[in-house]
C-alpha cells in the first residue's frame, strides 16, 4: 500500500485589526461553509481507502489542481511545500499525481482551520472543494465499518426478533455485511475491524449450528 504523506502547505496569516462592533460581512459565510468538517472527513476518506481505489480517484482529481492558480505562480511546486531540492520534477506521473492530491487536500484542511486568520480566494478553494465532493461522494456516504452502527443494528435486532433462531439469522446477515464493506477500506483501523467481525461472525455461525 503507498502511504499518503503529509504535506502542511502555507498559508500566509493576516491579522486585520476590527473596528469595534464591526462585522466581517464578507468571513460571515466562509466561516458557516462547514469547509473544514467537509475537507477533514474526505482525507480522513481518502486516508483509510485501499490504494488501488485511492489512485484511481487520484487520477480523476490531479489534473484539475488548483495549486499553480492558488499560488498565482509557476513555482507552486515550492511554494506549496512539494518541492525538495528538485525532487519533485524528478517523480512519476503517478506519484506527482498523489503528491499534488495530498497537498490539496491538505490546503483544504488548513485554510478551513485558518479562515478567521487568513484571507484567502474563497471562492477557489471552495469550488475545488466541490468537485473532491463529487468524486468521492460514494465513500462520503458509506459509514465506517469500526463505527457504532454494527453495534446498533444488532441491538435492534435483538430487539426485534424473540426468537432466538431468528435473530442469529439477522445476526449473521449483519455482520457480514460489515464485514464486506470493510474491504472498502485500508489501515489498522479496517484491519482491526475485519478480524473482530470474523471473530462474531464465527461466534454466531457456531451458536446458529446448535440450535435445533
């Protein structure tokens, strides 16, 4: 699995000092835009995906960057922290693809914990935001299998069926399903999470054989 390094680009601060009583029109939506909570739940996404499907969206997202048009300059590979002594000019395709994905993601993260110390173009970040949202909008919508859902749903099946026979039924069909969607998922957590839910699963199965 090729891990995702993080980049930390910069983000120049600027400290306006406010009139009393006067109110930042202009930072009153960015500020309500959510851009954080969205931006840290698609790294969070994008973190814990399977490389395969990871470099797949990343081929989708690398070639609309924003970095050079951020930075206004040619020189955003520097300027964006992706540039060590050259080494950036000397990548792949593929990982200068993965590379320019991280920082933007990145760049999203940090200019949604800064916006009430940064002036950035907004309306930039936000439109690339958009479009990440898009791509990745079927792993936005699919819940992480070491959440409480599992937990959850076995307790409103239980809940449900008295009859014994019945819920291990419901039971297995349950956490099998948890146990597939996991595969949408990479890292310690997902790998965690398989091994207990083989673990139930055999529990269940066992006890499901026992009974008459």
């Amino acid at each position: 699995m090729v891990p995702i390094e993080l980049i930390a680009p910069s983000l120049a601060k600027t400290f306006t000092l406010a009139v009393e009583g006067e109110l930042d029109l202009e930072k009153l939506p960015q500020l309500h835009s959510q851009m954080l909570q969205h931006a840290s739940v698609m790294m969070e996404r994008m973190l814990n995906m399977p490389a395969g499907e990871r470099d797949k969206l990343i081929q989708q997202l690398s070639p609309g960057h924003i970095l050079e048009e951020f930075y206004c300059s040619d020189q955003w590979p520097t300027l964006a922290g992706l540039q060590q002594s050259g080494e950036f000019d000397r990548l792949n395709n593929a990982e200068r693809a993965r590379r320019v994905v991280r920082c933007e993601l990145e760049l999203l993260n940090k200019a949604g914990t800064d916006l009430e110390k940064v002036r950035v173009d907004f309306p930039l970040l936000w439109q690339r935001l958009q479009e990440y949202r898009q791509v990745l909008a079927p792993y936005m919508s699919m819940p992480v299998p070491w959440g409480k859902g599992v937990a959850e749903r076995l307790a409103r099946a239980r809940a449900q069926y008295q009859d014994h026979a019945e819920f291990l039924d419901a039971a297995n069909k349950i956490l099998q399903q948890a146990l597939d969607d996991t595969h949408h998922f990479a890292g310690l957590p997902a790998s965690i999470t398989r091994k207990n839910l083989s673990y139930l699963l055999d529990v269940v199965n066992t006890c499901g054989d026992s009974v008459p």
